[in-house]
C-alpha cells in the first residue's frame, strides 16, 4: 500500500475537542479499488450463472435477482457493516463519515445509490469531476452522505524516530510554524526517505539545507521546541 502523502490530511476536531487527521484518499486508489470490486461481483456472477442456467426460468430469476444484489447489496453492506469492501480493503482505503465517525447504513445507503448521478454523463465522468475539484477528493455521492474515503493506517505503526540532537531555530518561529514543524517530526518517520525530503525541501528557508541534512535539521528544530534541551 503506498503511503499517503501528508498535504492529503484532513483535520477533523471532535465535539471532545480532539483533533483528528484524516488522510483522504484520491481517484487513483479509489478507482482501482471499484475495479477490484467489479472483478468480484463480474467473476461470482459468472460462477452462478451455469448452475443456474440448468433451472431454465426459475434460474433465470433467480440469477437476476443476484445481479442486482452484486451491483447494489454489495458495496452497501460492506460498507456499512466493516466500512470498506474487499476493493478498498486491498487498497488499505475505509469510508468513514466526514467527522471521523464509522459509516452505518444511512451513509453507505446514500453514497451508493447515488452512484447513479456519479456515473453521468459515462464512465463515472461526474464523479471524477467532483473528486477532483474537491480539496478532501469527495465524488457527488460523498458530499451528500457527508463521508469521506481514507487511507485506514496500518495496525501497527512504526514509533518515531530518536534523534538526540537539538538546534535552535535561526529566526523566531511563528505559532503555525512551530505546529508545522512538530508535525513534521511527528509524521515523517511513516513516510518514504524520498517524500521526507521533498518536504523538508519546502522548509529550507528556515534549515538552510537540502535533503537528508534537512530533515534531520528539521527533526532537531522539533527537539528544541519540545525543550529537549
């Protein structure tokens, strides 16, 4: 599962008062995910079809009746019992509701029925226009169930990275700057050495470095501001 990129995180504050980050996903994953599913539904669809052929009408019924539950009883109980179908478990994606709270089955319900709107003019056309302009990548079926589909992290994640050393800032930082760069040590052991880089790039003004220096750099600016003196 490739690891998701942490400009995608979306800050969630719960009537407790605590934040969360939701790191949503885009069309990519999402698309190969649907193509997982309709290989499923095409395959189990296929299967039944010979042994229900040798029913003639009756199996004939019977066999359209399991159409339709492929194509919509699917993704809905899926979805509103475990939150994701065996497409987006393959991918490591999960819907939840645009809070953070699990989806139950008037969100799974809505999202999917309006498949039919997302599906307009052809090949999901709407649906990737939506996803594409809308910042937490949501189709039209997502903004009105008022969900959102996320990377669901690993069960295990590997703790942060001990870096001993300390160093002061070279100009006073502001408050956003400092949470900026706590988060940056908070997050980027999860991440690739390349992507660490290509983020610490952005805070070279402040490090005065490039690459690996940079994030190490950055990590003992974290230090220092977490009084790791």
């Amino acid at each position: 599962m490739v690891a998701p990129m942490l400009d995608t995180y979306r800050e969630v504050v719960t009537p407790e008062g605590v934040l969360l980050q939701l790191p949503v996903a885009g069309p990519m994953p999402r698309a190969l995910a649907w193509l997982i599913d309709l290989g499923i539904r095409v395959g189990a669809g296929f299967v039944l079809a010979f042994p229900l052929a040798l029913l003639d009408e009756f199996g004939r019924g019977i066999y359209l009746a399991i159409l339709f539950l492929l194509m919509w009883a699917y993704p809905i109980v899926c979805e509103a019992l475990w939150g994701r179908t065996p497409g987006k478990r393959a991918l490591g994606l999960r819907v939840v509701m645009r809070d953070g709270a699990p989806l139950g089955w008037t969100g799974a319900i809505t999202r999917n029925l309006l498949r039919t709107v997302d599906m307009l003019p052809f090949a999901y056309a709407l649906g990737l226009l939506s996803s594409l302009f809308d910042p937490h990548g949501r189709r039209l079926g997502d903004l009105v169930a008022g969900t959102v589909v996320v990377h669901a992290p690993p069960f295990y994640l590997p703790p942060p990275v001990t870096i001993d050393s300390v160093l002061a800032p070279a100009q006073p930082l502001r408050p956003e700057e400092q949470t900026a760069v706590m988060a940056f040590a908070e997050r980027a052991p999860r991440l690739s050495p390349a992507r660490q880089q290509e983020l610490a790039g952005l805070a070279q003004p402040l490090t005065g470095a490039n690459g690996q220096v940079g994030v190490l750099r950055l990590y003992a600016m974290a230090n220092w501001l977490l009084g790791r003196r």
